[in-house]
C-alpha cells in the first residue's frame, strides 16, 4: 500500500514539475479558448512568480502565463513564444525582440513593449527580491 501511495504521488510530482496540463474540447492541442483543467497537492501562497520560488507557484504559472521565449526540452534551443525574434547586440548586453502581434490580456488589455519593460523593472527591483532576478548570475 505504501509503495503504491509513493507511486501516486510521485508521478503527480513528476507530472507537475513538468507542467502537463488537459485543454478541452481537444486534449493537447493549442489554440484560443476552452477549459483548462489542473490539480496540485499545495495551494500557491501567490500566483506571482516573482516572489515566490515554490513549486505550486510555478505550475500555476506555466499554465497560465505566456513567455517571451520558450526552450526547446528536446534540442535546448530557444523558440518563439511571445517574442516572434531577437537580435543581440555586438557587445551582447542589449536584446531587442519583436513582439507577437494581437496579443492580449484577458481583460482584452493589448500586451505592449510597455509591459516586457514593467515586468523585468519588477524582477530585478531590490524591493521585490525576487529569487529569478540571480538566475544565471
């Protein structure tokens, strides 16, 4: 019995560490629309990812949140997500990307430049001390 609690509760680690999720009315498809349907074992204590590095907090985040960029799991390559492309600068401290045209909030709010730049002001605000603003430092 207790193996098998193990079991269970290790592939329902394993399935939310790795962010699956179930859309309807077409189960992995992408697109607009439909039902989203999650469970996790622990309520997030916030559902912004800034300032909490827990794991309900990230899955909530995965799964509901767009990025900019997205990793390829298979090749670790970066894909397109919000940003459509990018440049680098020649000394490689200044990214330009160009945005995904149409996005939207879900008030219906159009996702600008304005708030790429408000959302990495709120990372690496020392008043937010965000666990993300060392990544890769």
């Amino acid at each position: 019995m207790a193996k098998r609690l193990f079991q269970l509760v290790f592939v329902s680690a394993i399935l939310g560490a790795t962010g699956w999720y179930f859309l309807s009315p077409k189960a992995g498809s992408p697109g607009g629309g439909g039902q989203l349907v999650a469970t996790h074992r622990t309520e997030p204590d916030t559902f912004n990812r800034l300032v909490s590095p827990k794991m309900p907090v990230e899955v909530i985040s995965r799964l509901t949140n767009a990025y900019l960029v997205r990793v390829n799991r298979a090749s670790g390559a970066l894909e397109p997500s919000l940003a459509t492309s990018w440049t680098t600068s020649p000394d490689g401290l200044t990214f330009t990307l160009n945005l995904r045209a149409g996005v939207a909030f879900s008030d219906g709010t159009p996702f600008t430049a304005a708030d790429v730049v408000f959302s990495f002001r709120a990372l690496y605000d020392p008043k937010v001390a965000s666990a993300l603003a060392t990544f890769g430092s």
